[in-house]
C-alpha cells in the first residue's frame, strides 16, 4: 500500500510537501529559512529541526525541473552543507538525477531522492508518528464504549436504545484505531463500505471518525459523572502500547 498518492504539481508545492510531511513525522520543518553559513545568510528551500537523533538539523533542496538534476548543482549544494554545519543535506528532485550527481554525492552528508524516494525514507517515523495521533483521539473511546465503564443503570429506555445503538458504529471506530497494521486499510474498507487507497487516506478518515465518536460520547454523556480514573487507566494502558 503507498504512503500517499499526493504528487507535487509546482515547485511550490513540492516545497510545502516536503516540509509537511517531515512535519507529519514528528519534526520540525519550516519553508523558506534563512541560515547562517561561514560565507553568509543562505535561505534554504526546507530546514528542519531533529530531536533525539544522531543529527539535529537537516537542509533539504527542492528542485521541481523537467531534467535530471546535474552533478554541478550537488557539488553547490555540498558546499551549502559544509559552511552551515547542519548534519544533513537531501535534494528532492521531480526528475531524478544525472549520473555524475550520485557520484558527487558518494561518501558525503548529501543524499539525492526522487519524491516516491523521499515519502519511501519517511514513511516509518510518519507512520509510528501518525498512529501515536489516532491512538490519542481514540482513546477516551475505550470507556465510552465499556458497558462496564459507564452508568447504564442510570439510563432511560430511550438512552439505552440509543447507547446500544451508537456500539455498533463507534466501536468499530475504537478497535480499527487501537489495532492498526499492514492491514488496516483492507479491514476498514470492509467495515466502511469504502474504496481508499492509502495509509494517509486510512489515518485522515480514522482521525475524522475518531473525534466525531469521541463528541458524540461527550454530548451524551454529559448529564453523567464517569471516574476520572477510569480516563486516566485508559490513557496509561493506551501510552504503553505507543511505546
């Protein structure tokens, strides 16, 4: 299943891409920045901000061009690397690069992707980063959904009808959330009736669905006292399965 099916149509929007999905993978990517170099300020296509990682800062150069990038623009863009002292530099380019660029960007800090490459290299953190999301969303959705967890007895008929009613569709919600794997895209077009196609699709719609439960179990439940405690189990229980 892809990461994505988003495909930069401007260079602007190659640029906003690639700072959102570093930013949707946990770091913080800003477009434009200017940076400091040895030779003088250098604004830089995408800088981003890594935390608990080998390097802490990473320059990314977008090139939306018709041709494969040549080796003359890698040797530039080391150069860039060098005076700023960040850890890493990446060149994303539409189309590809020319031979001579892999060899100028051999045993150096730079590394030349292609935009499929690029989402392919991110795709791990995104992932973990997008997960730890929804788990957040869902999560009060495992007391809302425990006949065990909440004041069934202090219901009308009417709001039993109504509670037993609303099960059906939101925990699913829940246990889709909470239980997400290579085939939870697969699983939720079967309990859906839908037709997506890729992770970002699934964590988009689950993301929506999820705090649309999650409102709805609030309303519902806001003439009704539940323990805090009960919220506060379910938020370690679901911070355990994060780690």
């Amino acid at each position: 299943m892809l990461m994505s099916n988003r495909t930069p149509k401007t260079w602007q929007e190659l640029q906003n891409y690639v700072a959102y999905y570093f930013n949707c993978s946990g770091y913080e990517a800003i477009t434009p920045y200017k940076i400091k170099t040895v030779r003088g300020e250098v604004e830089v296509d995408v800088f981003v901000k890594i935390k608990d990682e080998i390097g802490d800062k990473v320059i990314c150069e977008c090139k939306y061009w018709d041709s494969p990038i040549p080796q003359e623009k890698v040797h530039a863009f080391r150069t860039v690397i060098n005076d700023s002292g960040v850890s890493l530099g990446i060149i994303i380019s539409k189309n590809g690069f020319q031979r001579g660029s892999y060899l100028a960007a051999s045993n150096s800090n730079v590394k030349l992707l292609t935009w499929n490459e690029f989402l392919e290299s991110l795709f791990d953190k995104w992932f973990s980063f997008r997960r730890k999301q929804l788990l957040n969303i869902v999560k009060p959705l495992a007391v809302y959904t425990d006949i065990f967890d909440v004041p069934t007895e202090k219901f009308s008929k009417e709001q039993e009808k109504i509670y037993k009613n609303s099960l059906i569709e939101h925990t699913k919600v829940y246990m889709l959330g909470c239980s997400i794997n290579k085939n939870s895209i697969r699983k939720y077009n079967e309990l859906f009736q839908e037709s997506i196609e890729t992770y970002e699709e699934f964590f988009d719609k689950m993301a929506e669905k999820g705090k649309e439960s999650v409102a709805f179990y609030e309303e519902f439940f806001s003439k009704f006292d539940i323990c805090d405690s009960k919220f506060e189990f379910c938020i370690d229980l679901v911070s355990r399965v994060m780690k």
